[in-house]
C-alpha cells in the first residue's frame, strides 16, 4: 500500500483543485493504467497517449467527482472506455481502407492462396464476424481475457461485475462461438 494520503483524502483535494493530490494520484496509478491500456490496444506509445487522455479527463472532471466513489475502478473505465474507442476508430479506419482496396483483394491471382490457407482466412473472418455479433458484455469479457490475457478478476473490475458473471459470460461466448464453427463447416474442425 503506497505511503501519504489516502486515496479518499486525494479525491478530496483533488475535488478542490490541489495540483499535489492530482500528482500523486498519477504517480501512483500511471504504471497499471499504462499496462492496462497497452494490453488492450497492444501498443505502447498509444497506451501513452489513452492514458494521458484518462489524466486531463480527470483534472477537467475535478469538480464533479464524487470523493465517495472508489477512483481506482473509475480510472480503470475511463482506460478501457478510450481503448476500445481507439480500437473501434481504428477498426472503421482499416474497414474504409479495405473498401478502397476491395477490387484487388476481389481479384487475387490464381496461385494466390492454396485451399487450406483459403479455408483458415475465411474461417478467421467468420470468426471475427460471430466474435462483434456476440452480446455487448459478453464479447467484452471474452476479449479481454482471451486476447488481453487479464484475470477474471482484473475483468470484473473493469466491468463493475462479480467474477463468477465475468466467467458465466466468458463460458456463453465460448459455447456461441463452437455451435457457429460447427455449423459453419465441421470439416474445417478436423484439419
């Protein structure tokens, strides 16, 4: 446990503008929002970015904290609600981009891809595909721990859930994403 103030105490003179408190609390939450951010976006100078973001919303929020609150989950949504911002800005930038190059992708040459390269692709997209059409909470909780890597607990932080509805959503997920490998193709499965 960091030595000072207490976090309460911090949120507090945070509330009344103390630049001391405001300093401290970055010093004591940069390094976890950074790992955070960065296992999110899976890149560090833009985890930079997010979570200095997270900071200048916090001082231009100061005013209207609640000191009751607990600030370590409220930092760690702010983190993921501006990740997955990033993340979904970024993922309509590549979709524009693959429109504008859709007629070359359309037309690859014949000895392109070998079939079971063909069959891996297309089993990747569909996957992506079922992966966005998952239940809001649901595709959260499974992509934060199966491509972010963070314990169910970290998971039930972020999301304000207990850890047994983090699992029960995770364990939906996996159960949706098989019934749609296998009725997509079962031969793909046996490969």
């Amino acid at each position: 446990m960091p030595s000072g103030p207490s976090l309460d105490e911090l949120c507090r003179r945070l509330k009344a503008s103390d630049q001391e408190a405001f300093a401290e609390i970055f010093r004591r939450f940069r390094a976890d929002l950074l790992r955070f951010a960065t296992s999110i976006v899976e890149d560090a100078w833009v985890a930079h970015d997010l979570v200095q973001d997270v900071f200048v919303a916090l001082w231009n929020l100061r005013a209207t904290l609640d000191p009751s609150l607990p600030l370590r989950p409220y930092l760690f949504k702010m983190t993921r609600n501006r990740a997955y911002r990033y993340l979904r800005d970024e993922r309509t930038h590549a979709r524009k981009h693959a429109e504008l190059s859709s007629a070359a992708r359309d037309h690859p040459p014949d000895d392109a891809m070998t079939e079971h390269e063909h069959d891996g692709a297309l089993l990747h997209r569909k996957l992506t595909a079922w992966i966005d059409a998952l239940p809001a909470r649901q595709r959260e909780a499974l992509l934060l721990a199966r491509y972010h890597a963070l314990s169910h607990q970290e998971i039930a932080t972020v999301m304000g859930i207990s850890p047994r509805t983090v699992n029960n959503h995770i364990v939906r997920a996996l159960e949706h994403l098989q019934r749609c490998v296998e009725a997509f193709e079962p031969t793909l499965l046996e490969r």
